[in-house]
C-alpha cells in the first residue's frame, strides 16, 4: 500500500504520515530523510522531526539523492519525507541526475534486503 500525503509547507504533513505509520502493523519502520541541511533554518527543521519522531521506533536512513540505494527489510513501513526535497536534490545538487531524473523517480520501487 501506499499513501500520498500532499499539503503546504508547516501544514502538518510529516505528524499526519507518522500517526498512519504508526497505526500500520509493521515490524520495521524506516524514515527516509532527503532534506539537505545548509542554513540554520533547515538544521532547525531537521531537528525538530526528529525530536517530533523520537521514541516512535522509526531507524532513519539519510538519502538526499539515488533513492533507488536504499535497501529496506522485508515487512517494513517506509515514510518517504519528502518528495519535493528529493526532486530538488536530484535536478539541482552536484550529486543529482538533473533533469534526468524523472523517468527514475516516477519508476523507483522499494528494493529489499537480501539477507
């Protein structure tokens, strides 16, 4: 299953995904980050997830960019935050696709772990 979850910017997106997550019967939770930090704004937005998520059991994997990298467990719950920050990253960061990215994001489908 997945779940879009859409809305502006402060409007309560991330605490809304989390209490689906939260709600969903999952052995594993995985938070994938894609903000890149670069002022004392966005250094305070992280830190205000995380304390937002902290004691939630979710493991957080930092990907600003190749998201098809992330390998997740069998039987996991993943919230994605956000998709917007990665379409950024991927088109504008040194390390993105750029324009090139469309065809895979629009394509990406979580890999799992081999163990």
């Amino acid at each position: 299953m997945i779940v879009f979850v859409i809305g502006g910017s402060g409007s309560g997106k991330s605490e809304f995904a989390e209490s689906i997550c939260m709600k969903l019967p999952a052995e594993e939770k995985r938070y994938i980050a894609t903000m890149q930090v670069f002022d004392e704004e966005s250094r305070a937005r992280v830190e205000k997830h995380r304390k937002a998520r902290r004691g939630k059991g979710f493991e957080t994997i930092e990907q600003a960019t190749h998201l098809e990298e992330v390998r997740l467990p069998e039987k996991c719950t993943a919230l994605l935050e956000c998709m917007s920050n990665l379409v950024a990253n991927e088109v504008f960061a040194p390390e993105g696709r750029g324009m090139s990215c469309g065809e895979i994001l629009y394509n990406w489908r979580p890999r799992r772990k081999i163990w």
